[in-house]
C-alpha cells in the first residue's frame, strides 16, 4: 500500500504539474505582451478569430468597429499570433515613413508560402537584398512597358473587342466586372506573355476562372495561417487551393519556358523577357544579387506584377461603373468634360491627365470609397521597436486599416457619401496636394510596385468608357441601390460579381 500511495502521489503531482503548464501555456496564449497596445480580450489558443467568424458585421465590420472602440492604434491575437492595426495617417507615416525599414518585413503565413513556392516573390517576400534586386528587376520592365506611347497604343488595340460587345448590348441587363474585366486581363495578357485574346475567349475565360477561384480560396486565410498544427493536417480548404494552384502556376511555368526558349535580346516582346535581358545584363555586370535570383523567382515577379496589374484594376473599373450608375449626375458631368476636352475623334492620352479636374476628381474619390485593398498588405515589425508609444516585439505582424484612413470623419467630410468635388479647390481645380489620408497604393518601402502603372492604365481606361457609354440602373429597379458589398470575401471590400447594369451608347 505504501508503494501504490507514492505512486499515486508521483501521478498526481505529475498530472497537477502539467495542469499548471496548460494552464500557463493557455494565459501565455491571451497575454498581450508588456506595453503593447490595447485591444479586445483573446481567447487561449484560438485568440480572437471568433470575434471576426461570429460576428453580426462584415469581418472588415469588426475591423473598422475595433477602430471607433480603441482609435488610431489596437492589436489583436490570431491564435498565437499578435497583430497590430494602424487606423490614423499619422501612425501610419510613423511606421511606414519614418521607421521605414522596420516595418518592411513581411509575415510568413502558411498559405501564401504555398502560393509563392516559399517566398520567392516580391509582395509577400520579406525586406532584404535579395528583395530589393528582385523588385529594382520588376520595377525596370513596368517601367520600359508603361511609357506612354506603348501604353496608350495598347489601350487602342483592346478597346475595340469591348466595344462591339458593349454596342450590341441594347437595353439587356448585364454583369460588368467581367465583361468590363477581360479588357484588362487583355492588356496584361499583352505585357506579361505578348498574347492577346478574342472577347469571351474560352481560354481567357478559364484563366479568369481560376484566378476568381484562387481569390476566394485565399478568402480569410487558411486554418494552418492562425494554427500551426494545420499546417500538417489536410483540410478541404487546403485541398481546394492546391488543387486550384497546380494549372495556374503551370501556365505561368509554361510561358516562361517558352519566352526562354525563344529569347531574342534584340526582340524584347513583353515583361518575361525584359526579366530575362535584365538578368542577363547583370549578371555578366556582376551585379550583386543577379545570379541568385532562380526561374522560380522570375516566373513569381511576372506573377506579381499580373497578379497586382489585374485585380485591383478590375475592382476599380467595376466601382467605377457602379457608382457612375448609382450617381447619374456625377457621371453626365464626367462626360460632358471629357466630350468638351478630348471630343469623339481621337483616343484619350495621359497627356489629357491635369486637363481633366473633375474626371480626374471622381477617380480619387472612386479609389476612397471604393478602397480594393481595405486592409493592403501585412508588415512585419524586423526589430523590436515602439509606435505611437507603444512597444512592438520583432515579429510583430502591422496592418493598416485602408478604410479607416478613407472614412475617418476627422479627415473627410461626410466620408459616407461619394463626393467627387472633395479633391477640388474653390477654383474647380486639383490642389498641387491631394489629402495624406489618401492611401489606395500603400506608401514606404512596400509602396504598390505597379502603383504609376495602374494609375495611367485606369485613367486611359476610364475617360475611355465615360466618353463613348452611359450605364444605368435595370429598368424597374431605379430605387435599388447596385452598391451591394459582397460579404462572403471575408477582409475584401468589394461590390457583388452579379450585379447588373445596362448601358447605352453616347457616340
């Protein structure tokens, strides 16, 4: 008996013993760490995921809720993880302006290391050399292909398939995002691939396909970004964007072997292969970082560069024609300046840019409202630091709440409402500033690569369709708003995919 009594004593005091650890692993768990900032309570091990999965609002909802509750600076723990969210310009220029560097990390989730084959990109691989070659690399052939005279000629030659799409609509209601959408993936197609493609091309309809689907795959992540034991259980969701992944990486891996297998210097037909004479020149320059970067780190930069040339630029467009519906006014007088500057003859140019206030006006107020990118990019802290006097341990992952900055009544008046004549002077003119609280492209070191480039393509794009069509609301539905938010995209801000409009030609 007095054996099985010490034995018992051993197993107890070994099972109060783990008790203790799991009791401190859980509070360890839900601890904000010293002199961070504030934020609602977290929950052990699984933090505050459900707040967002649970909650009675968007996810983007609780988002901007936690910003009227905390102001300018709050955090939060997914699963184990901390996270700090950025709601006011100045912390925002704090970290991403003044303490550049610091804040230039990136976090290394789960998902987008699958999507990226480790990393091998530019918008989710951390700062560093290596980094800073590979995006001096895109930047050089974004630059070379968005010179005006090869920018605007390309908007000339994708025009006209749209155009006798949009001619023969009638008065039958359609779905714009992609039917207004394959006009970009067009002009992408062009630049990364020298490929171009008929309207409702069964091949450039399975590419948008798939990359619709890989969005939403992403969604609000994957189980295994807030959970490490995921990372090695297969779960559907896993499944899905795997499956998903294997033809839309293949494509971009057959492409680039054949840009390689034809490569003529003398020739430089499209983005791969400025990448490739680029690389070459370098590395016989011996430029440091040249023979480092592999084929999967080229194919990832024209995956970068497609990837942030097409979403975006898509989601603007389908607000742009939203909007201009759900704001007749506004949209009769973007056409009545663009008909008195440009006229019916000729193509609109970027040298109509600054000719335009008002026009140009409705595309800042298009790029607030609208906000595609409402919480861009996460950072990750690359030392231990401190923002707005608080302290952030290295590793920290920063994120910066867009729609705050675009809807803070403190820096907007009545930032509810649509209001093109905000970014006008009493001269109806553009100020020499816009408001620093405008920040669609992000800013810093992480500042959106293709930010010049989607600019000019949305600009060209955009007088295009006011001064040739007018959308407007389905018959009968006039009093319906078509500014539904679809809210199954988990952190995205974007309108419904089916919503419907119908347009008319003002030629």
């Amino acid at each position: 008996m007095e054996v099985n009594g010490d034995v018992y004593l051993n197993v107890t005091t070994l099972l109060v013993a783990v008790g203790a650890l799991v009791a401190y692993a859980l509070y360890r768990s839900a601890k904000r760490p010293a002199g961070f900032p504030p934020g609602p309570t977290a929950l052990p091990l699984v933090g505050n995921i459900p707040q967002f999965y649970f909650a009675k609002t968007t996810q983007q909802g609780v988002f901007n809720e936690l910003w009227q509750k905390y102001g300018a600076v709050y955090s939060l723990k997914f699963a184990s993880g901390d996270v700090v969210v950025l709601n006011t310009i100045d912390v925002v220029k704090e970290a991403l302006v003044k303490k550049a560097v610091v804040f230039a990390g990136r976090p290394e989730t789960y998902s987008l290391g699958l999507f990226t084959d480790g990393f091998k990109d530019i918008a989710f691989s951390t700062y560093g050399p290596q980094w800073r070659y590979q995006r001096k690399l895109g930047h050089t052939a974004i630059r070379h292909f968005a010179q005006k005279e090869r920018l605007e000629q390309l908007v000339s030659t994708v025009t006209p398939g749209i155009a006798k799409v949009l001619d023969e609509m009638g008065d039958k209601p359609f779905a714009p995002k992609w039917t207004i959408g394959q006009i970009v993936y067009n002009i992408l197609g062009t630049l990364c691939f020298a490929k171009t493609y008929k309207f409702n091309d069964p091949d450039l309809l399975n590419w948008i396909d798939i990359n619709t689907e890989i969005n939403k795959a992403f969604g609000s992540g994957l189980p295994g970004d807030f959970m490490t034991i995921f990372q090695y259980i297969p779960t559907p969701a896993d499944t899905k964007l795997k499956r998903l992944l294997k033809p839309f990486k293949q494509m971009f891996q057959e492409e680039f072997e054949r840009h390689r297998d034809t490569f003529d210097p003398e020739n430089i037909r499209d983005f791969f292969d400025s990448l490739l004479l680029t690389q070459k020149e370098n590395i016989e320059a011996g430029e440091e970082g040249a023979d480092r970067l592999t084929d999967t780190h080229l194919i990832h930069t024209v995956m970068d560069i497609f990837g942030a040339g097409t979403e975006t630029t898509i989601l603007t467009l389908h607000w742009s024609v939203l909007l201009m519906a759900e704001y007749p006014e506004i949209q009769k007088k973007v056409a009545m300046e663009i008909d008195e500057i440009i006229g019916h003859d000729r193509m609109p140019s970027l040298t109509d840019r600054g000719s335009l206030p008002f026009t140009e006006a409705t595309l800042l107020e298009i790029f607030r409202y609208g906000t595609v990118a409402p919480l861009g990019l996460p950072h990750s802290v690359m030392e231990d630091t401190t923002l707005g006097g608080y302290k952030l341990p290295k590793d920290t992952t920063v994120m910066i709440n867009h729609m705050a900055l675009h809807f803070n009544p403190a820096k907007w008046e009545e930032p509810e409402k649509f209001k093109p004549e905000r970014f006008l002077n009493d001269n109806g003119q553009l100020p020499a500033k816009l408001p620093e609280s405008l920040l669609p492209f992000s800013t810093g070191r992480r500042v959106c690569l293709g930010e010049d480039f989607a600019k000019k393509e949305v600009f060209l794009l955009f007088t295009w369709l006011f001064s040739r069509y007018t959308f407007y609301k389905v018959p009968g539905k006039e009093k319906e708003t078509v500014l539904k938010l679809n809210e199954e995209l988990g952190f995205a801000h974007q309108p419904l995919d089916d919503i419907e409009v119908c347009v008319k030609t003002l030629l």
